[in-house]
C-alpha cells in the first residue's frame, strides 16, 4: 500500500510503498477514506517530540473510512461497513480503564504515536474499539469526529462541566478550540473566543461565540474578559494553543473560584502564582482525548446536526500532498485539513 512515513525529525515526511497490515485475532483492517491533519504530528515532525514507537511509522490518528479485511474472531463487523476509529484506545485492565477513564489509560495506545496511523491507505484497529459512522455523516468529514470533536466534546463536558448560563472564554481558535466555541455554546454557555487572526475568530462567531477578542489588538487580554464577561472574570477558561504565557492569561482571565481546562500541549512550563490560586479557589485541570462511552454520543449530536463536522473542513490533500497539507497547517491558514488517500 501506498503511505506518508515519518523518518525522523526535521525531515519532510516520505509518500512510499509501505506493506498492508494483515489483520489478527480481534482485529480489522480499514480502508482508510480521510485522515485528519492534526498539531500533534507536527510536535513529531517539528519539535522532536519522540513517538512511542520508533521510526519508520506512518503518523496520523483521526480516520475514517471502511471495514477491507475481517481477522478471526470478529463476529460484529462485517466488510464494507463505515466506522471511526478513536485517536487512542485502552487496554481494557488497568486501574483507569476499570474506573471509565479509558482516555488516560495506564497501557494507552495512540494511532500514528504507539502504532502505525492513518497517513496510509489501509489501518489496522482493534473491532473492539471501532466505532460505526451512520450514513447522515459524510464519510471524509467524518473522520475529524475522531479527535477534533470528541476531544473537546471531553474537554467542555467532563472536564469543564460547562452549564448553561456560564461564562466561557477560549483562548486559540485553531480545529480544537472552534469545537470547544461550538459545543460549549450548544450547552448554553455565552462563549467569548480569543485568537489573532481574523479569520478564525469569524468563524467562532459563526459556531456560537457572543464575543470575539483579538489578543493582538488589546494590551491586556484578562482586562477585556473581565469587561466582556462581567462577575469579575469568566466561571471557565480553555487554553487550546499548548503556549505558557497564553495559559498564564486564561487563568488571569478568571474570576475567583474559576476553572481553567488545559488542553493544549506545551512542552515548556507556565509560571504559576500558587498563592493566588490557593486564596481564589482556583481550580486547574487537564484534559485528554475522549472516554470511549462518549464517542456515541458525539456521532449522534453530528447525526441531528446539533454539532457541525463537514463545514469545519476546509481543504482536502491527497496522500501525495502530504508536506504540503503540513505547511498549510503550519501557517494557520483553514479550519481543518484532511488526507484523502
């Protein structure tokens, strides 16, 4: 088959043949009909940041597409059928996974990170994991459910127990952030949304925020919010750019007893006032992927159009694309960018 494979670091990621998993005992393999481009390939590609599994891997970790190959024992799946496979599953055993946070799995597993991803034309997935996409879903636009929804679906729900009525601000409007604007709003919460370019904050007024900031137009971004929002702050801020001076802003953007979600990755540390956050109550919690049991409901708010995936993609690139649909994404331009193999 034919697949994008990430070499090492700094390195343009090569489209070459690459051989066509078979699938084992509990497995499927899937023909793969998107995947989506996500910042977390580039902390691979850019940064360093090292994969569990070592180079040669095909990267890649929001897929859909079509049930190719049955292994033995997979009773419930038959060829042809649609499915989503989540970003990462657990083992089933641990602690976590036993208590319904498969999402931080002691044994986790991550598409295009532990084993090889969907950057491919066909992917191995546990049956046990795979979820079906209904036909009201289209199949390429679909597949950035697997993450760009579902992790914020986690991160608004779970994590940030968003209520109606709440004053919520999201700092970053890039794939992840607009689906923390449009899931916190379906909730009932006045979303305020912060980023510097124009164009995404457009598209968080059209997905639901009430107000729009562009922090580089501003000398204090917390002083707005606290205008914008009232009460002395926001009852809940996201940080969805993984920067530490942006995440030391959306805790200062909060009032006292607040909540701050970190679900943006940063390999440096923000400076934290503890004291504050002691004398305020404030409370910091991090948020990663989504449980499992979740991916159901998330595919059911995309069936009734509740939440809207096939508008959030801007810009399709073949396999053969691939560096170029990475540059894309460097540069900030669109709202989400899949691979169609």
């Amino acid at each position: 088959m034919k697949a994008a494979v990430f070499h090492a670091p700094h390195e343009p990621l090569r489209v070459e043949e690459w051989p066509t998993p078979q699938p084992g005992p509990g497995q499927v393999l899937v023909r793969v009909a998107a995947c989506g481009l996500c910042h977390t390939d580039l902390h691979y590609i850019d940064h360093g940041t090292p994969t569990f599994k070592p180079p040669p891997l095909v990267l890649g970790h929001e897929v859909a597409g079509t049930i190719a190959a049955l292994g033995p024992q997979v009773a419930s799946w038959r060829e042809g059928d649609r499915v989503l496979l989540p970003a990462v599953y657990g083992c089933g055993e641990c602690a976590m996974c036993r208590t319904g946070r498969e999402n931080i799995c002691e044994r986790m597993i991550m598409f295009g990170n532990n084993v090889d991803g969907g950057y491919a034309e066909f992917i191995l997935a546990p049956a046990k994991d795979i979820f079906a996409l209904p036909d009201e879903i289209p199949l390429i636009e679909g597949a950035i459910i697997a993450d760009a929804i579902t992790t914020p679906y986690h991160a608004v729900v779970n994590r940030g127990q968003v209520k109606p009525g709440d004053q919520v601000v999201i700092f970053g409007c890039g794939g992840i952030g607009l689906n923390i604007v449009q899931i916190a709003a379906a909730l009932g919460a006045n979303v305020i949304a912060v980023d510097i370019l124009a164009e995404k904050l457009e598209a968080a007024r059209t997905l639901g925020a009430a107000a729009v900031i562009n922090s580089a137009e501003v000398e204090r971004v917390d002083k707005e919010i606290r205008t914008l929002a009232g009460r002395g702050g926001a009852d809940i801020a996201f940080e969805a750019i993984g920067h530490p001076r942006v995440q030391e802003q959306a805790l200062n953007s909060l009032r006292t007893g607040g909540r701050l979600v970190m679900v943006g990755y940063a390999s440096e540390s923000m400076t934290l006032n503890s004291g504050r956050v002691m004398y305020r109550e404030l409370e910091i919690v991090g948020s990663l992927g989504c449980r499992p049991v979740d991916y159901p409901r998330v595919i059911q708010l995309a069936r009734q159009g509740r939440i809207r995936v096939a508008e959030l993609v801007s810009q399709r690139f073949s396999l053969d694309e691939i560096n170029s649909a990475f540059d894309h994404l460097r540069s900030g331009l669109g709202l989400r960018s899949v691979v169609v193999p």
